[in-house]
C-alpha cells in the first residue's frame, strides 16, 4: 500500500513480452474400444500407458502402428464400443459410423475435460468415410487439427474422382496400405502422421517443417506401390498435386507429399505456420484484454515485432510488417474498445523442383591443347 505522505516509488516492466510457442501437440485417436469403461473421451501421457489401458479395436491397433514408428506423444482417445444390435453387417457398420462421427465431436469437449487440445486427430478404419471426412474437417478447422483420411481406391483416375469435391487444407489424404514392421497390413495414414509429429517435436520451430522427403518409420513394405520416377512425369507426383500424400520407395521408404486442397493455402505446411502463429499471438494477447489503449498498445505492437523478428531468425518467415492503420482505426471503432492491427508476413518457402539446364558445348576442346604445352 502506498505511503500517505513523501515519496512513492512505482516499478513496472515496458520490457517486450516474449510469445511462448506451443510446442506441446497432443494426438487424439478416434475409434472403437471393447473395454466399455473406456467409452468418452480419456488421457494418457504416453502411448505405453494407452496400451495398457484399451481392450481390442481399432483404437489398439491405431495406437500399435504409432509403437512401431518409436514416437513420444501425449495423446487423447475418444471410444465408443462397436455396435450388436444392427440386423446385419451393414446396419452394425452404419451404427458405428454413426458413433465414430459423435466421438470426432467429443473432441470440442477434449481440452475442457482433459486439459489438453488435440492439434493431430487419427480416426483410422473410419476416416474412409466421406461423412467422417466432413466431420473432420469441420472439427480439424474449429481446433487447428491436422488429420488423416483414407481414400478406398488404388488407381490413379478412381482416387482422382474419389476427392474432387472435397476441399480441405488441414487434411492429409492417403490411400496406400503398408506392412507394419511385424508384416501387419495397415493404413497409411497413421505412419505419415507419426512422422510429422517427430519432425514438430524435434526443435522449438520444427513446426516449420514438413514431413514430404523423409524417412517413414515402423513399416517395412508397401502393399499398394506406386509408380515413382524421379525427373519424370509419374502417378506419383500427379497424386501428389491432386493433394495425396504417398509413401514411395526411393532409397528407403519415404513420404512423399504434404500438398493439400485448398484455394488459399497450397500446402499443409503454410496452415501449420499461419495456425501456430495465431494461435501464439491470440494466447500472448490475452493480458491486454480490458486494460486502457493507451496504456497497452504499443506494447502489443513491440511484442508483436520481437515475436516476428525471432521468425525470421529462425528461417520460420521471410519477412514481415505491423502496423496500427489509421483508415481501420476510427474514432468510432477506437470509441468501442476495438484495434486493428495489420500483419503481413510471408513464410519460408520449400523447394518443390530444382531445374538443372545442361548444355553440351564445343568450346573447351582447345584445353586439351594448352595441356600440352
């Protein structure tokens, strides 16, 4: 409490604020469980401690690829248990669609409950399904979700009908089946998600990152391969601008992809570096909610400014611009409390093609000569 009388001495720090990035990446797994105590949504710290936990399904077996690649994530599973009651096979796969699309939903209820926000979704064996493709999408872009759907066709012309009407820029498409590393057959999209989060997880920015052009760990084969030539026109590479991502085999198994299909955002990673970006800046920008213009805006602006000059430092952007416009700040808007501020930023491209033009000439036979002399 300040002295009545003489001098009171008041300190408080102008120092810029330093954005925290979120590097934590939780991974929910969508699926069935026979363990009926295990219904709703539940946390595990591990995929150990998840293994231990879940009966048989296709929980278990989701998370027994994500063993075999070697990744450490905390992770969220929203089960159900399948269905008995249909009269036939049909109305039991039904029912259960039914219930996976309610388990994709639980998920807006994950970080309240658990206290963790799912940013990777695996809803595997269901996410075949055109209405859980919809439903995922609709929940990957309310949390910033990254997730996985499953094509059920193998031939260039059948994938390519498969996905036209479906437009996504958070999705990874695949449609290949791989041999585990203990020869079980399994989709895809469970290894080329568990890579991703192991290139996140490796640095502070590996959020930057993509996951096209590297190893895949935890399978040992394809079963669905896929004509790749490097250099050439290929199914692969025209996959692959349709927005699949494919496993292939060149000098190793490989990914191959991380396009996606969206009109603004060609790629998956431009959406992880504008979402975490977002996601940083309206977590940092929380404390200045309620407090006087005057006394906080420019320290959001020079907050903003060191956060953006650390991701040019670290090869995340090229280059940005904040700025407080005054034709988007009028009396009337500054009156009710609300700023604009501006962003412009761009992000560090990735090399999709590299051209070397060789040119046989005549001109050197004359070295040949000087050699000589």
């Amino acid at each position: 409490m300040s002295a009545k009388f003489g001098i009171n001495i008041e300190v408080s720090s102008k120092a810029t604020q330093s954005y925290t990035i979120n590097n934590t990446r939780t991974l929910a797994i969508v699926g069935d469980d026979s363990k009926s105590e295990n219904i709703g949504l539940k946390y595990y710290p591990s995929i150990k401690e998840a293994l231990g936990a879940v009966g048989e399904g296709s929980v278990k077996d989701t998370l027994l690829d994500l063993q075999a690649t070697g990744i450490e994530t905390t992770l969220i599973l929203s089960s159900f248990t399948k269905d008995t009651t249909g009269t036939d096979d049909t109305q039991r796969h039904n029912n259960d669609i039914k219930q996976a699309l309610g388990a994709i939903d639980g998920l807006l209820n994950a970080e309240s409950i658990t206290g963790y926000k799912p940013k990777f979704i695996l809803a595997t064996l269901y996410n075949n399904d055109k209405g859980v493709w919809e439903k995922l999408k609709t929940i990957g872009d309310k949390l910033g979700a990254v997730y996985t759907i499953e094509v059920n066709e193998t031939k260039e012309e059948k994938i390519k009908e498969a996905i036209k009407d479906f437009q996504a820029k958070r999705a990874i498409i695949t449609y290949q089946k791989v041999n585990r590393i203990d020869n079980v057959i399994r989709p895809l999209g469970a290894f080329i998600l568990a890579s991703y989060i192991k290139v996140m997880a490796s640095t502070e920015y590996g959020f930057a990152q993509t996951f096209s052009n590297r190893l895949i760990s935890g399978i040992i084969a394809i079963t669905d391969p896929i004509e790749f030539i490097s250099g050439e026109d290929c199914v692969a590479d025209r996959l692959r601008a349709l927005g699949v991502s494919l496993v292939i085999v060149d000098n190793g198994l490989r990914a191959w992809g991380g396009e996606n299909r969206d009109s603004e955002f060609s790629s998956l990673h431009s959406v992880v570096i504008f979402d975490t970006i977002i996601e940083t800046i309206a977590k940092s920008q929380k404390e200045a909610i309620d407090k006087q213009v005057a006394d906080v805006l420019k320290q959001v602006v020079d907050d903003l400014e060191a956060f953006y000059r650390k991701m040019v430092a670290n090869n995340v952007i090229i280059g940005f611009e904040v700025s407080v416009p005054q034709d988007m700040n009028t009396n009337e808007s500054i009156a009710e409390g609300k700023i604009y501020i501006k962003h412009q930023t761009q992000e560090m491209p990735l090399i999709k093609n590299i051209t070397n033009r060789i040119y046989k000439v005549d001109s050197y036979g004359a070295e040949l000569i000087k050699e000589l002399n």
